[in-house]
C-alpha cells in the first residue's frame, strides 16, 4: 500500500481549521495551510487566484458569510499520485456539498434563509507539507436553482441534490490496496481513449457498454442534470452533446489519479470544442468554446459504476456570449 497519510492528514486539518473558523480567520488559516504562491483555479467569476490571502478574502469569506452555519459533508475524499506528470506529484481529492443557511446574497443570487447547497469537488496538490495548487470547482448554477433561479431552459435530465457513492465508502481515510487504485486507473483511461475523442465506429450505447455498467449513473452538473443507465444517458446527454459540437479538441488533463475503487481527473480546460448545434436550449453559435472540468468515478469490477461532473458552464457560456450569471443577479427570484 502506497502511504498518503501525512498529505490525507494536513488536508483533514485544513478543512477541520477552516471550517470552524470565523469569516475573518480565514485567512489566518489558509496562510498556515497553504503555500504564499500557491495556485487556486475556481470556476467563473473567480478563475484563477494566488497566494491564501487572494482566496480568502476572494472566495471564502463572502461564502461563508453568504452560507451561514457552513458545514462541509464529503461523500468522497482520497488521494493519490498524479498520472499526469509521471506520477511525481501526490493530490488529495475532497468533494460533496457545503451546507449552510443562504443568509446573505452571493454574486449577485438573493438569498432564501433557508439550508443550500454548494455541489463542490477540490483537488490539492501537497508538497513538504503545504499545499501549493488547487482546483476548487463548484456548481454555482445548481445554488441558483435551489434560490429560485432558472439560469438554463429545462434540462434533459434530472435536477437532484446529489447523493455519494451507492456503496457509502467513498471516504477513504486510510490506506487502500495499490492494486485497486491501478485497476481503477486503468478503467478511467479506457473510458477516455474510447470515448475521450469520439473516434469509435460503434453505436453509442455499444461504444458506452465497453467500459460502463449498464446500471451507470452519471450525476451531471445543473443545466444538463443527471442519468440513470446507459440508455438513458446515452439519450439524455452523451449523444445531444456529441451532435452540438465538433472540432474536439485532444483531452488535456492537469491531473489525473485514483486510490481504491475511486479516482478522477481536472482540465482547465480538459477540451474545447466548436458549438454547431443546439445545446442547453441554446442555439449553434460556431464558436469554440472551453469545458473546464472535474470528473470524479466509482469503479465496480473492471467497469466504472458512478460519475460525479463539475463543469464550468457559467465560464463556457459567457465564453459563447451569454452572461449567465450576469443575468441571473438582475432577475427577482420566483
């Protein structure tokens, strides 16, 4: 078993300190957690920040006092060394759902007084004890719509505030088999080569089946929504999004590992492509547009079972021309 208790360690720390800090600590803390020129990439409008100081006053302490009594529920938490880079690198990998009371507006999105959640997914690349890059990706839309918001027309699939992993043991607080991780590995590779570039001569749902259980789940980002078997994802999501667009470009990944029966990957971005065709309710605009990403997976045998997606809409719309979040802050909530 490959040991990633001390970086599994500092990340628990980090998240115990700054998630019972008080608005104006934060920064204290991130400053003792997290490297001076440390890299954070956050979705639109935040995109990229240095140093703890910049994502503490940036980020964090307008959220947690926006989402009051914030409390971090993981559904997944593991780590692992990054394929990317040859496996030099070690990340430690959080994602699930901040909870709070919506008490006070956030980018412009009034709010409920009632309990929210933020869908969040997190990469931390530790080194010598600190933590020197981060990708920390969350659903801003789905807040929108537990706020009242239609940012999007009706999604194909299904809206949910999404559960973890079917198995519950996604919290990987100890060391797993290295075995398990390589097998995991090597399905999300597969998945990728097969489907990454959309070069199989196979039916969708065949070309699915190569490396999905038939009984997947594919637990998307609000806009898109989730699904439930390949036939249904196939529907859904996998073959309308392949009609929208053309000119993929290759997959480009900034880490890519697992532990266990989980892994998953980030872009910034993973691709682009060019918008032919109608997308989202939204009409072909031919312009190329950028899919930044996180994917996290659940393995089940030599197949992968469940798939957690963050996608960066707000920054490929607004990329499109169309505002997304500019437009959602100026609309009164229903």
């Amino acid at each position: 078993m490959t040991d990633f208790q001390n970086e599994k360690e500092l990340i628990r720390g980090f998240y115990s300190a700054l998630d019972t800090a008080g608005p104006t600590d934060i920064p204290a803390v991130m400053a003792r957690y997290v490297a001076p020129d440390a890299l954070w990439r956050g979705f639109h409008p935040f995109n990229e920040l240095t140093g703890p100081e910049a994502v503490a006053t940036t980020f964090w302490e307008p959220l947690r006092r926006a989402l009051c009594r914030l409390q971090r529920r993981q559904d997944v938490f593991m780590a692992g060394r990054n394929e990317i880079d040859g496996f030099r690198s070690t990340w430690v990998v959080s994602m699930g759902h901040l909870m709070g009371l919506f008490d006070a507006p956030w980018l412009g999105i009034a709010p409920t007084g009632k309990m929210a959640f933020l869908r969040y997914c997190e990469f931390n690349r530790v080194e010598d004890g600190r933590i020197t890059e981060t990708a920390m990706y969350f659903d801003i839309p789905h807040l929108m719509m537990q706020a009242g918001l239609q940012p999007f027309p009706p999604q194909t699939a299904a809206h949910l505030v999404q559960p973890g992993p079917m198995t519950h043991d996604g919290l990987l607080y100890d060391a797993q088999p290295d075995a398990e991780g390589t097998a995991t590995l090597a399905a999300i590779n597969a998945m990728i080569s097969d489907l990454g570039q959309w070069q199989l001569d196979l039916p969708l749902e065949e070309e699915l089946a190569r490396t999905w259980h038939d009984d997947m789940i594919w637990w998307g980002p609000a806009g898109i929504g989730a699904s439930y078997t390949i036939e249904r994802y196939a529907k859904q999501h996998s073959a309308p999004f392949r009609a929208a667009f053309t000119d993929r470009s290759e997959t480009r990944h900034t880490c890519r590992m697992a532990e266990g029966h989980y892994g998953g990957f980030f872009g910034w971005p993973n691709f682009t492509a060019r918008h032919v065709g109608g997308f989202m309710g939204f009409p072909g605009s031919d312009k190329l547009g950028e899919m930044r990403v996180i994917d996290i997976y659940r393995r089940d045998g030599d197949k992968l079972a469940e798939n957690w997606i963050f996608i960066d809409l707000l920054h490929f719309w607004k990329g499109l021309g169309v505002d997304i979040l500019a437009r959602m802050a100026e609309v009164p909530r229903t």
